[in-house]
C-alpha cells in the first residue's frame, strides 16, 4: 500500500470528456470545481472531514505511463494527439481543501480546485471516492465514540471491510474520529497510531481447557491481559477462570496494570453486570469489562441506558462498513470559468427542480462563526472569494432558501474563521499533512465547538450554512436570468 499511481482510477467520462475539452474548447481554460455533500450521514447532525492527505498522494503521483496510454489506445476510443498530450500530462492548477478532522455541513466545499478544465475534469472521481470514504468512516466513528461517552473504542473491523483499501483507510478515518486504537497492523504501521487486540475462542479452544490458555496467555502478556470469558460459559466458566489467573499474577506480584474480561456474545447487560459484581467481589475493581458483538452507536446506547458495566468497546463490521448509510454522497460541481480577456471568473450555476440540488456559483470561500463568549459553532456562512467581514460590525444570516429566517449578530459578540487552506499552487504541494494522531486530537477539538443538540444522536439540531449577501444576490441573478418560456 505505498504510494502508487492511480490515475486511471477514473470514470471513462473524464477521459472521453477530456478529449472534447482538448479537441473543441480552450484546454488550458481555468475553471473552479467544488466537492461538497448534500445531507449529513446517518441522520447526523453533522460530518468530519477526512482524506486529504491520500488526495494530496493521488495529485503528487497524477500521471499517465506508456501502459497506460495503450491501454486508452486499445479501446479505440482516443485519438493520438489527444493520446500524446496525456503522456506529458501534469496537474498544474490550485487546490484548496477544509483540513481534515474539521467538522463540517452539507453545501459548503470540502475541496475547491482552480484548474485547467482538463486537469480540474479528470481528478474528480479519485477526488471523490478518496474523500466520500473517508469522511464517512470518520463521521460514524464519531458517533460511536460519543454513544460510549469516554470509554474507549477500539476499531477492528478489518476482516468485514470491503477489500484492504476499506480496511486500511477506514481505520485510518476511524482514528482520526477518536478511536483508541485499531486491530489492523498495517494500518498502524501506515500511519503510526495505536494496535489493540486480545485473542480469540480458537486460542482457548486450542488447549486442553480454558484455565491453561488464560494461565498461558496472561504469561506471554502480563501488561495486556485482557481474556475472553465466553467460549464455554461466561459466568460459570469464563470469569471464574479469569479470576483465578488474576489472583495468581497479584500473588506472583505480576502488577496488573492492564487487565481485565472480554464479552464477546450473549446478554451484554446482563452479563457484563454479573461479571462486575464477581471481579468487584474479588478485590479486582479496576479490571477492564470489554465488549464486542456487533456494536453500533444504536446498541451502546442502549447498553448504557440499561446500566452495564462495560468500560472498553470494541466495534467492527458496523463501524468500517458505515452499515446504516453506506454512502457519504459527496459530489463534484462546476463553480466558475474564467473570462480569459478579464481574467475574472464568470460564475456558472446548475439548476434542479429541487431547489436542494442547485448549486452554489463563483469562487468561494467559507467563514465559520463562533459565538464569541462560549466558543461553539453559530453557523457558516459561504461568502465570495475576497468578501470582507470584521468582527467589530454587526453581522446578518439569512437561511438562503428560507429567507425570512434570519438571525442578527451584535458587534464584538463573535468571532469568524477562514475553513479553506491552501494545498496546492500551480501544482506544487503547499500544505504538510499532521500525523493521524495530531489530527486525532484537532478532531476532539472540533468536536467540543458543536452544541450538545447537534451531537446527539437521534434528531439533532442542525447547523445553519448561509450565503453571504453578495454570493445570494449573485445566485439569484443567476436565476433570474433563467426564464424559459413554454
């Protein structure tokens, strides 16, 4: 999983488009694109933005090879000038990107790129499939770390990942969202953050009787004894046994700084409480209750409701898959082209007759709005490129569709952000991506900005993206100007 060249990571119609750009319009015309989601996942009340820096490899590594050129040649379907120009090709344009670990809401842009319509065309889909993954990933993994309400949750969903790519960067995104730890070693290699696991039934089932593999497995591993108690029966068998190997190391004078039980099917509520008396019974009050199982948010929700005793999560398949809402529905839009005799962008605008799928025009940029006393999120406001703001004047959000909906700000009682940095300029890298764990830990930041009622889970409340004054106006000239008669 090193670097690797993918540019043919792509949907035919940025190739075959490429080549109408190159044989009908000016190839080098400069054109904005934004990526942007529509609706938050899973009913979240907002998304955590991830996979910047694999987009930031895919544009470093951006480059078509001899094989890949006759490959395009064998499909007959490209011309050979059209096929030459591809071998020479270099992303030469600007991209601006939210940092990842940055909370963020439907319609504003994750990702704005200044391009050539060619190089802007061809990079959208790798774009997309890179950071729809991840920023799905990262924002059901928050979810779940808030329903274990700092406990810690591990992510081991590798085996039920939908290929290694899945399992790898889902894990990646996982940790980005406050996950402890991840069973996947690779990814840990990858990306240097924390490996987790125990054993599994095969390692009790493998010796003659559970107490021997508990005794042998708590020898190789003395500070990470954690043993799974539901092989045979959990509250006659397991924890007993587990006990008695706790006893036996506190006896040895084996200090037990990482120890504990793992329920991995059954009644978690009720077992999980049966085996807290038991180990709180037998002096050993601190050990770990952990539990797996097919948890989700949903679940751990309602284990804690009923009261169990579970203080360590492990969550797989419903986690590295988002099993709920499979999808994170980020898209890819023409924003503006530039008039090359004024060198000023002309916005371009799409239209739907759903007014939640007509687009944003222009070039743009996004100021987040904290209240000033509290530090939480007030709203976004998507404004144009170069629009002012000072902190020391009033400030007026209208909900740009619903517009009698409007809220007022008082002089000195907010404060505002830029969330756009830039990437790339000119095709250079400008931008060094943190480590994970840096990220990790920006991402809890973030997190802290949002109300309580936009985290939780179920109907939360949600966070207002508004357009500047000066963008409405423009979006509705623009549609205005849209008159078709019958």
């Amino acid at each position: 999983m090193s670097q690797r060249n993918l540019t043919l990571l792509t949907d035919l119609y940025e190739l075959t488009m490429m080549q109408g750009y190159f044989k009908e319009k000016d190839a080098n015309e400069t054109v904005i694109f934004d990526a942007f989601y529509r609706s938050n996942p899973g009913g979240n009340g907002y998304a955590i933005c991830a996979g910047l820096e694999q987009v930031i490899e895919y544009i470093k590594e951006l480059r078509f090879e001899q094989e890949d050129v006759d490959y395009l040649r064998s499909t007959g379907l490209f011309e050979e000038d059209f096929l030459e120009y591809l071998l020479h090709f270099k992303f030469s344009g600007d991209i601006w990107s939210i940092p990842e670990g940055t909370v963020v809401f439907p319609r504003e842009p994750i990702v704005k790129v200044i391009a050539p319509v060619m190089e802007a065309q061809l990079i959208e889909t790798a774009l997309l499939n890179i950071i729809n993954h991840q920023s799905l990933i990262a924002t059901k993994a928050a979810r779940v770390i808030y329903a274990a309400d700092g406990d810690g949750v591990m992510e081991f969903g590798l085996r039920r990942a939908q290929g290694p790519d899945a399992g790898i960067y889902g894990a990646r995104a996982a940790m980005i969202a406050g996950c402890i730890g991840t069973s996947n070693v690779l990814a840990g290699k990858m990306f240097d953050v924390p490996i987790k696991g125990t054993h599994a039934h095969s390692w009790i089932m493998s010796f003659p009787d559970e107490l021997t593999a508990f005794r042998r497995y708590a020898k190789l591993y003395p500070t990470a004894c954690i043993l799974l108690v539901d092989t045979y029966d959990t509250l006659k068998s397991g924890v007993p046994n587990a006990i008695k190997v706790f006893k036996e190391m506190r006896e040895a004078g084996i200090p037990l700084t990482f120890y504990g039980i793992r329920l991995d099917s059954g009644d978690l509520a009720y077992l999980s409480k049966k085996a807290k008396k038991m180990l709180d019974e037998a002096g050993f009050t601190d050990a770990v209750i952990s539990a797996s199982n097919d948890l989700d948010e949903t679940l751990i929700n309602s284990l804690k409701i009923q009261g169990a005793t579970i203080n360590s999560w492990g969550v797989g398949t419903n986690l590295i898959t988002s099993k709920d809402c499979p999808s994170f529905g980020g898209v890819y839009k023409l924003a503006a082209i530039m008039d090359r005799k004024t060198g000023q962008f002309v916005p371009k605008i799409k239209l739907s007759e759903n007014a939640e799928k007509i687009t944003n025009p222009g070039n743009k940029a996004i100021k987040r709005i904290y209240n000033r006393e509290t530090g939480k999120i007030i709203a976004d406001l998507i404004c144009l490129e170069g629009e002012v703001f000072r902190e020391s004047n009033s400030l007026l959000l209208f909900d740009p569709i619903e517009t009698w909906k409007k809220t007022h700000l008082a002089p000195n009682s907010y404060t505002m952000r830029d969330l756009l940095v830039p990437v790339f300029k000119g095709g250079d890298c400008v931008y060094s991506s943190p480590a994970v764990m840096d990220i990790r830990d920006y991402c809890q930041k973030e997190l802290n900005t949002l109300w309580d009622e936009s985290r939780r889970l179920v109907n939360p409340h949600e966070v207002h993206v508004d357009l500047s004054n000066e963008l409405w106006h423009m979006k509705k000239q623009l549609l205005d100007s849209y008159h078709f008669s019958d």
